[in-house]
C-alpha cells in the first residue's frame, strides 16, 4: 500500500540522488557534459534536464497545469539544475504531505505532450516521477564511466544507509 509517507520518504531519496548526480556533472568540462552518446537525450547534460522537465511536467500536470514546454534552453546549464530542481522536489515532498490515503487513489486527468487524454491515480504519478528518474540517472552513472569518472553510489540502500548514519 501506497501511503503519503513513503512517497514523501521516495521524493525525499530521488532528491538526493539527482543533486548527488547534478554535483558530479558540475565536475566534468564542457566536452564530457554535453558528449553524445547516440541516446535519445544524447548526453549527460542532456539526461539530467531530461529528467528535470519530466519533473517539472509532472509537477504541472499534479497541480492541474499545462506548461507551454517541455524543455527550455535555459534548462541546459547546470546551475538552473543546481538551483530549480531542489525546489521542484521540496514541491513534490509537499504535495504528497498534503494527500491522504483515500485522496492517493484519486485520478489525476491530464493531456500528454501529443494531446491524448489521460487519467492516472495520484500515486501511480509520483511512484512514476522517481522510476523514472531512477531509470535515467541509471544512464548518466554509465555516461560517467564512460568518460572514466567514478559516479557516485544512488541506489537505495545507500540512501537508506545515510539517513540511518544521520
């Protein structure tokens, strides 16, 4: 069962994982961040605000919002991410602290970027948010070792470890 606390504790973890990726890619030049590595978001730079307006979408899309894009050009530097993205998921955190159980199961109605309506359930949309997430920054960790940095540990556990240590 889905319950407002362990979406806030999930929003909480994607969170610290995206600025512990945001932070290594801050260390990498200009030529690594935006190196293309023939995917559909092309690089690292690319992933992470991939990612981000996702985020962004989503949050709209909760809220009962429409943006007017997707994706901006300021988007593409890494300080916007540095600075925005924290915020965009102390508004996530926020918004499962508002709901209840009951009030999760509810249908969230939404157009795609094609225009095709849909309805999703107010959790299955946050539990997307941080897969989603997951699943990209997945693909920037081995954008990293590519270019023979050593990402930095995101997987649960270790989230788990460090609020424990905490």
């Amino acid at each position: 069962m889905v319950t407002p606390e362990l979406l806030q504790m999930h929003f909480d973890y994607t969170a610290w994982a995206s600025a512990r990726l945001v932070a290594a890619a801050a260390q990498l030049s200009p030529e690594e961040l935006n190196r293309d590595f023939g995917t559909s978001d092309k690089s690292v730079l690319g992933t992470l605000v991939h990612i981000f307006a996702a985020d962004r979408l989503w949050m709209a899309r909760v809220e009962g919002r429409e943006l007017a894009k997707f994706i901006s050009s300021a988007d593409f530097d890494v300080a916007v991410l540095q600075a925005e993205w924290p915020a965009l998921y102390m508004r996530w955190k926020a918004w499962a602290g508002s709901l209840d159980e009951a009030s999760l199961q509810d249908d969230v109605a939404y157009n795609d970027i094609r225009g095709n309506a849909h309805r999703t359930p107010r959790w299955q949309i946050g539990l997307h948010v941080v897969n989603h997430g997951t699943h990209h920054r997945g693909q920037v960790s081995g954008f990293l070792r590519i270019l023979g940095k050593t990402p930095p540990p995101l997987d649960l556990v270790f989230y788990y470890r460090e609020k424990k240590a905490a």
